[in-house]
C-alpha cells in the first residue's frame, strides 16, 4: 500500500517536513516514490506547498494520507469530507480521566 506522509527535515527546533509519497513499511528518510510538497508550521500561515495535480493524482491511484496530512488536504480543498482526529488517547490514559470523573463531586 501506498501512504503519503510527512518526513521532517528542518534543524534542530525549527522543523519542516516534506510531503512525501512512500511504501507504508518503508523508512520515510530512504527512497520516496516521490516529492509532492513542503509543510512549514512556523511560518504565520503554517505555509503549506503542493503539487495538486500529484496529489490529485496519487489519491486516485489509492495512496492513503495519514490523519494529519486528510486534514491539511481537507482544508485545501483537495479532499471532501470530515477531518479526522488525529492524536489518539491511550487506555491508560482513558481509564484514569474515567476515573477522576467518576471521583469527582457532583455540582
């Protein structure tokens, strides 16, 4: 299956990632199929650069985007839909915010 993700290559504390078509088991700093954009998120706007026709191109062939990358396409207009969650809670977690709510007093 083929993913699009984001590979990181800025410097130390100041990041930038690249948009990247890839293998999903594959190491996302090796070989890529291809570069199909540049993401800066400490720009004001979080400048985001594509190649749309790739993009349009790539999902159509049936690449997958990771959650992060749906959203920033969503907002682009490039996909329709709902944008998805993308930070998970882990069961430890979960169980301990069910617990505090259930210790806490009822106002």
């Amino acid at each position: 299956m083929v993913k699009i993700k984001l590979a990181r290559i800025g410097k130390k504390k100041q990041p930038e990632y690249r948009i990247i078509v890839v293998e999903q088991g594959r190491d996302p700093w090796g070989t890529t199929n291809e570069i199909i954009g540049h993401f800066s998120p400490l720009m004001k706007e979080s400048a985001i650069t594509l190649k749309e026709e790739r993009v349009k191109y790539w999902l159509g062939v049936g690449a997958q985007p990771t959650d992060t990358l749906r959203n920033m396409f969503i907002d682009k207009g490039l996909i329709t839909g709902k944008k998805v969650r993308s930070i998970t809670i882990t069961k430890r977690r979960a169980t301990a915010i069910a617990k505090k709510a259930a210790n806490a007093p009822a106002a």
